[in-house]
C-alpha cells in the first residue's frame, strides 16, 4: 500500500512569489487534509476535502491560501504573495471514508526569504 | 476553543524504563484519540488511537483513555534510544473529521 505523497520535499523562494504544493493521498482513501506546522507547534488545521468537495476552511487561512482536490484524488496547495511568515512544513493527510485515523505525507519544507 | 494540552518536557527516561506521556483536552464531547510520533525533521506518524475509555495496548505502547477526568495517556513499556521523539496527542470532537493537536512532548531515552 503505497502512503500519502508531498511534492516537493523541499521549497526555497523569495518573498512575494508565488507557491504550489501537490498531494497525492492513499488510494481509495476520500479525505485529504492540510496542515501547516511550525517548530515546537503541534500540526494547525488549514483546510479539508471529502472527495473533491472542500467542505472546511480554518478561520486563520488568509485569501492567499487556496486549495483545490479537482478529481477527488490529488490536491494541490497554493500559496500568493509569499510572506516570511509563510515559513514551515506543509503536511498533508488522508483517512478512509469509514474511519478518523489520519495518515500523514513527509510534508513540504517551505522557506521564503 | 477547543484545547489540548501536553507537557512540552523533555522527558528523560532511562532505556528499559516506562515512558508515560499524558495529555489533557478541555472538549467534553470530544470521542476520537490519537498519538502520533513524530522524529525530528519529520512527519508524523501514527501509532495508537482510542475511541472507548480504558486501555489498549498495541505491542510496547498502551493507550488510557478517562472521558470523565478528560484526559489521555500514553504508556511506553521497555523504552529504547529509538523512541526517543516528540508525541504528539490529537483529539477530535463530535460531528467533526479535524483533530485538535497538542504541541506535543519531547521524550528522551537515554542509553
């Protein structure tokens, strides 16, 4: 059974750019979350998909965050405007439609100069 | 808000010691608990959920869970140098698919 994939591992780029992450979850597997986690923080709820619909927004996610789940398989993350702010890891994750264990990709490294 | 709270440590155990992690949650409703594993550099990794109050166990590691005082354990039995890493305690409310996470505990097995 092959785990949840991130791409890129890691992403250096300069305030003001703009960014694109994609996960791609286990098969079969209808729930896709993201997450972004700064060091000593536990991992912080960004947003949720069921299948291709984007059923949850956390509150502390700017107008420059979207993210999409076009086919109800892979979702891609985007980031505007980068900010220094923008710093850390981008993890992403994925249950089945049956349970609420989550399972976690190796995240994505981001450091905007 | 919902919060869940964990001792940021670190805990200093000796190899072959019981490790006990503890984590609190102020949600009542809350029905989904997990500990996840996470090396440094690293994601997280799952490595027990409990859903009813009691024990479960799953090889070295033993999950408590008590509803009532609102809080959740994480047992480590014949700790190694290799468990040393932060856990993380995640907690999910009724009529909702996100867990609240912890900061998280570092643990330290020394040899």
């Amino acid at each position: 059974d092959t785990g949840v994939s991130q791409n890129p591992r890691h992403k250096i780029t300069k305030r003001g750019q703009n960014v694109t992450f994609r996960c791609d979850p286990i098969s079969e597997h209808n729930r896709l979350y993201w997450y972004r986690q700064t060091l000593g923080q536990g991992p912080e709820f960004l947003t949720y998909f069921q299948n291709e619909a984007q059923l949850e927004k956390s509150r502390l996610l700017s107008d420059r965050f979207s993210a999409e789940r076009p086919k109800g398989s892979f979702s891609t993350l985007e980031i505007q405007r980068t900010e220094q702010g923008d710093s850390a890891m981008y993890l992403c994750a994925s249950s089945h439609g049956t349970g609420y264990e989550q399972y976690f990709g190796p995240g994505t490294r981001l450091t905007v100069t | 808000q919902k919060e869940v709270e964990q001792n940021s440590g670190p805990l200093s155990v000796p190899e072959g010691a019981i490790a006990s992690l503890n984590c609190t949650y102020s949600d009542r409703g809350s029905q989904s608990f997990f500990w996840y594993r996470q090396y440094s550099g690293k994601s997280p990794e799952l490595i027990m959920f409990i859903y009813s109050n009691g024990d479960k166990e799953d090889g070295r590691f033993t999950a408590q869970l008590n509803k009532a005082s609102q809080y959740v354990s994480l047992l480590i039995r014949d700790s190694q140098p290799s468990d040393s890493a932060t856990y993380l305690c995640a907690v999910r409310g009724g009529g909702s698919y996100i867990p609240t996470f912890g900061r998280g505990t570092s643990l330290i097995v020394h040899p």
